[in-house]
C-alpha cells in the first residue's frame, strides 16, 4: 500500500505533506484541545506507525547482509544518480506525521519536552528499524536512514509547534 506511494512525482508528494500540514493545523483551530482532536491524533499516530513498518519491514522480501556507515552517502549518490534524492526526501517524509502526532499524545505543558521526546524517540524506532532490516536480511542498514527518519521526526515536531503557535494567535485575534 505505502511501498507506491515512492514511485509518485515528487511535486505531488510535497502537495500532499503540504495539504496535510495545512489540515491538521485546521483541525488543531477548530478542535482546539479537545477530546476529538486527541482521538484524531491517536488515530493519526497510529497510522504513522503502520506505515512507517509497512514502508520499512512488512512485505519485504529477504535480501542480502549490507551496511551502509557513511553519513549522507545518499547526496553522493545523488551526484551520479538523481534517485538518490528522492529517497532523501522519502526518508525524511515518512516519519512527519509521527512527528507531528506524537508530542500531541505527550504532556501539554511541557511542549518543547515533547519535541526533544519526539525527535529521541524517532531516532531510536529508527535505530531499531534499521536493525530489524540487517538481522532478518530485508533491507540496507544505512547510517542516512537514521538521519533522515529522524530529521523528518524533527520537522514533524516543529510542524506541531507551528500548530501550537498559530492556535495561540488565531485564540488572540478572536479576543
């Protein structure tokens, strides 16, 4: 289901985080820390898991014992092979949305907590990830992945505290 979704145009991959970036602001305004959005985000966190394992070690065929240590070998790939950046960027986008949806799981009060919390969290399901695919031979253990996954953990993170912020002016101009 998600392994498709690597074979679409680039453009529309960015339209769509941007239309979901731009929803879920909408839905944090108009349900603004109520139990409904709690449960959408819950609903949310729990698809990004699913596709995150889906994309990452479900449905993957057994391959060969590989490591792959060197830190952004993907932009040197990228050099002589443009594909590369899509996997940059795919690596990246997959793990937005649980970095969106998981400080909103976490304590209010403590918000730049929860992004510390999201981004170590992103890293070690990443870490552990990565390690799943070399022990079971289902994929490339690489060093980028773990950056990358993390950094898109990251940018969710700051996605949520983009969403804070815009709830707290939009509750202003309306006071």
């Amino acid at each position: 289901m998600f392994t498709k979704i690597y074979c679409q145009n680039l453009f529309l991959l960015f339209v769509l985080a941007a239309v979901f970036i731009v929803g879920y602001t909408v839905l944090n305004v108009i349900f603004e820390n109520s139990k409904i959005f709690r449960a959408i985000g819950i609903v949310g966190f729990i698809i990004s898991i699913f596709g995150i394992l889906s994309y990452t070690v479900f449905g993957r065929e057994v391959a060969s014992y590989d490591v792959k240590l060197t830190p952004f070998y993907g932009f040197v790939m990228a050099k002589t092979y443009p594909e590369y950046y899509r996997t940059v960027f795919m690596n990246c986008l997959l793990y937005v949305p649980f970095g969106t949806f998981l400080p909103y799981l976490l304590s209010r009060e403590h918000k730049k907590a929860n992004v510390i919390v999201t981004v170590l969290l992103s890293l070690i399901i990443s870490s552990i990830i990565e390690g799943l695919q070399y022990f079971c031979s289902i994929g490339v253990y690489e060093v980028d992945d773990i950056i990358f996954n993390t950094l898109g953990g990251f940018l969710g993170a700051l996605g949520y505290l983009f969403f804070d912020y815009f709830r707290k002016k939009s509750k202003i101009k309306t006071t």
